[in-house]
C-alpha cells in the first residue's frame, strides 16, 4: 500500500466535497454554509456577472441575489481534476447550473454551464476554496429567468 | 495514514456504487438487480408518483411500469453527500433522469431532475437503501413521454 | 483495514482519472494529451460516426476533425462502475456530450449522451483505455451543430 497515494486521495475526496457542500449550499439557500467553503478573504469571479467578488461577504451577497429571486437552482459539478501541492491545491470541474423560475413565458429554465477553476488551502478547519472562476462554455433555455433578476434590482 | 478516514472513504464509495448500479438496473430493465440496491422492507418515495412503494416488490413494480415503455432512459447522478453513522448512513445526491420515447410529436426527451435522499444499512451482503426519496427540482421537455404510459395502463 | 480494498480504491480513482483526462483533452484540443488516455493500438467506436477507429492517431484525428471545427464542447461523464482483473479493468460511465457552434440557425447546441463502454491496460505509465465504445442513448438539440463539420470536408 502506498500511503503517499491514499492521503492523496483523502485529500481529493475531501476538497471535492467541499465543493458538492458549495453547491448544496446555493441551491438550498444556506448563504451561511458557505463559510465552510471559502477562506474569509476568497475571491470569485462568475462568468457573465460582471467584476471580482472579493471576500466571503461578498461571495455570499452575489449567490444571494442571484439566486434568492428563483424558484429553484440545481448546481450538478462532475469531472473532478485535483492538483495537490502541500498544503494549497488547484482543481477543475465541469458545472451544469439549472435555473428555475416557474410560468415564465419563453421557458422556465436557464442552464449556465462551464467550468469551474479553483485553487485551496488546507487550513485547520479543512480545505477552502481561496479563488473560485466559473469559465462558461455554453447556456441553454429562457435568459429572462436570471434577467428578471437583475430588473427588479437584486 | 487515518484508518478511520479510510474506512470512511471506502464506505462511502460502497454507498456510492450502489447507487450507480441501482441507475444501471433502471437504464438497463434489470430489475432483479433491485435486489442488491434495497433492503427487503426498503420504501421509495417518487416525486410526480403518487403514494409510498412498500417493499422491494412494490419498488421493482413501480419502476418497470415506468421506465418499461420507454426506448431508452438515462439516471445521471453527481454531487454524492454522505452522513455514515455506524452500519447506518444518510446520502443525497443530484439526479437527472432523462426519459425517451421516439416519434412523439413535441419531443421525444422529457427530463427529471431532483435529488435522492436516502437512508441506508449496512448489511451482511454490503450497504442497502432502506429509504430512498426523489424530491423533484425541475423538468424539461415532453412530459408526454412519460403520460403516454399511464394512458396505457401501465 | 483491507488493504486489497484500499488497492482496489486506488485503481478505480486513477481509471476515473484518465477519463476526466479524456474530456479534458478532448473539450481543450489537446489532441497531445490523448497518448495519455489510449494504449497506442487503442480502438475506439464511436456511435454516430461510421466505423472503428484504429490505433491512436485515428482516434485523434476523428476527434480533432469532430471537435475542432465547433465553438466548444463539453463532454460530462458521471456513474463510473469499474470491475478490476488484475492488469486489466472494464469499465462503464454514463457521458453527456454538448457540442456548440454560434450563430446557427435552429439552435447553437446539440447533446450526445449515452454510455462509454472501456477496457483498460495497467501499463508502467499508469492504466491506458485499450478500447472505448461509445453507446449514445439519446440525443437533443439541434443536429447541423455536427452535421456542418462533415459539410465542409472535416
């Protein structure tokens, strides 16, 4: 047995579990889960909202509002690639985001897919997340489901 | 090395595999192999089915009378939470079940998503669900795909 | 501990790897990287696309020629089920392909999901696909997404 593989492997499995709780987070609208996501000073950078969400305040108030308008949202994250490095790590996923808001005319759904870039650190709660980038590479359905959003001012 | 993180991960993966194999039975029209997802006494919920399936028996009705009309299905899971407890265990995961029919007029796919929720026990021949809940998120496509069906009797 | 099961976990993640590997490769036409994912008398089958494709080089040609003339695609692979036999494996993994072209008409995506059946070679560089079918069990979307590749020659 090498155990140089299997801590590998720990940490692998623990880091991609932070990210299935990231998810269940936004999707269940537990704003608060997502501190044992990222480091206080993370930063995310969500294609096609504009600029850098500094800080977990921040991160917190732009999955808020993004989110919060809709009827449901479903996060579905696959093809995990960890790079460990020691104490900090890089990782890629594929994400296919679902967004729901019901009787809507044109749809009820808009799907963001893409992928999301991330780099850690190992700290003494567990790994978090300290830059998070969703790269989109393509949407499908109704874009008045997250537009309407952005109307109503949130 | 963590013997308990590794037992952890191990059981994990088992539960995991399970469930795969429970999506390969339904895509599969195997439903004998039912048998080594459920307990004997195991019940389901299905979100858009009404009532409780009480036992493997009912389980293994409930999802040939479903998926047994179709051309093709597709139970994609992701996003694997797990809970152990001892020889118990509580999971959820993502679902997206596509359902086929071809040559219906308005599309032959109509998608499912949601997410299992489910209880588990660890028994002599591996871990079984003994309780296993699909709460539905959002659909997508013909639902007539799946109408069609119970028009039919089945 | 079982430290046969701990083997057997190590193999599946390295499998499950190379696949994630795959998509990667194939999503970032990184035609190169594919030497590690294929022994170099690999075949591939790919539904869809007539015949076998023979050894590394065709594979990477019918891939370039598929992928390369598209805006992007992103190939998501879930519920990995891996049977080990020693230097050998077979593996099962449900796979849903979105190929996208802009500014087609009728619809910039179109999805090819189904099933990747592999054998596997555990080789001194690691495990290598020795043969990969892909079954497709269902598509979506808008076909000319493809079908204009093989309009202009690719």
């Amino acid at each position: 047995m090498n155990d140089a593989e299997v801590a590998r492997m720990l940490d692998e499995r623990a880091i991609v579990e932070v990210t299935h709780r990231y998810c269940a987070a936004l999707d269940g609208h537990d704003w608060q889960a997502l501190e044992r996501c990222f480091t206080p000073d993370a930063v995310a950078v969500y294609g096609g909202v504009p600029g850098e969400h500094d800080g977990l305040d921040a991160i917190k108030e732009v999955c808020r509002a993004s989110l919060e308008p809709l009827d449901a949202s479903q996060h579905l994250v696959a093809n995990h690639l960890v790079e460990l490095a020691g104490d900090t790590a890089a990782s890629r996923c594929y994400v296919r985001a679902q967004h729901c808001r019901r009787e809507l005319p044109d749809g009820e759904n808009f799907m963001i897919a893409g992928t999301y870039e991330d780099e850690w650190l190992r700290t003494a709660d567990g790994w978090r997340i300290t830059r998070r980038v969703l790269a989109v590479t393509w949407t499908e359905g109704n874009p008045m489901v997250l537009a309407r959003n952005r109307r109503e001012g949130l």
